[in-house]
C-alpha cells in the first residue's frame, strides 16, 4: 500500500492498513486504551450489537463505532472503521417538545409565525454542529489509536480490490444454477 497516501474521505470511514498482520483487535485495544486515559464514558458491544464501542460523548450525541479487517495475502490486513452519530434520548425528547411547540403555535397563528420557526432552525444548526464536532474528535482519537496500533492510515479509494477470475465467477454461476 502506498506510504505517502493522504487521509481518507470525511469523518464518517477510516480505512487502515498493516503488513504486520496487525487487525481490529489491535485498533480496538489501543481505542479502549485512548478511552481510559482521557476519561470517556462507553459501552462495549456484548457480541449482540452491531457495533464494536458506543462512545457517549456529550449531552445531545453518541458516537458508534463498527470495525472489520479483511485479510489479504501473507500478514497483509485492511482494517475500516465506520463511525455514525446517534441521538441521546434527551436529544429526542427536547427536539420533540420544541417541535411540538412550533407546530402548536403554526396552527394558531394566521400567518408564518418566524418567532417559532427560526429559533428551532438554530436549534437544529446548533444540534449539528455538535453532531460534527463530536465525529471529529473521536475521530482523531481513532486515527492516534491506529498510530499507536502499527496500523497505517490510508485513503478509501487507494484499497483495490482483486478481480475475481471469470472462471471462478462462472463457476459459481453453474453451481447457483444446478442447486435449482
């Protein structure tokens, strides 16, 4: 894998690479340990969740984190790493009550009534913006725990997938075909 290569797309996908046979687990033991020494609050999965760690971040937003390690030839592994925002139940609740409000007051007023409408959208900018600075900072925590881990930072659309032989593929096809 190239070693110059420039971060990946946005905060949401991390795509790391190893030639040490270096996979997730590593990547998840050194978040766990980042985790501990900054004093974060987070849920590991029991093995019946989709994700990996639930990361509570803040008083509106969490933070969920899934990994997968594709193996390649020799100690060769590709480790991506997904994190997604998800809402806190206070988050909900308020946003709800503050909706409620608007609707309420839109169906009693006789024209667009601003005064309602316009601090809920500041509201939303504002749930926003915590939303992104959240995904940011845990994703530099990732990318430090990666370092620490052996794993190489790599950009998404330098991984190249083998072709499959197209005798595989119609092998494949004549075995889908004869089970029918």
């Amino acid at each position: 894998m190239p070693g110059a290569a420039k971060l990946g797309r946005g905060l949401q996908r991390r795509v790391f690479w190893s030639d040490e046979a270096r996979d997730r687990h590593h990547l998840l033991g050194a978040i766990f340990q980042l985790l501990e020494e900054e004093g974060w609050r987070y849920s590991v999965d029991t093995g019946w969740n989709e994700w990996d760690i639930q990361i509570y971040g803040n008083f509106w937003w969490s933070i969920v984190l899934q990994t997968v390690t594709e193996d390649h030839s020799g100690a060769k592994r590709l480790t991506r790493v997904r994190l997604r925002n998800r809402l806190v139940t206070t988050t909900v609740i308020i946003s709800l009550v503050a909706l409620s409000i608007v609707i309420y007051r839109q169906l009693h007023a006789s024209h667009l009534d601003l005064w309602s409408v316009i601090p809920y959208s500041l509201f939303l900018v504002f749930l926003a913006s915590r939303a992104r600075a959240l995904k940011s900072r845990v994703a530099e925590l990732v990318d430090l725990a990666a370092h620490r881990a052996g794993l190489q930072r790599i950009k998404d659309r330098d991984v190249i997938v083998s072709p499959v032989p197209v005798q595989v593929v119609e092998a494949m096809h004549a075995d889908s075909t004869a089970r029918t």
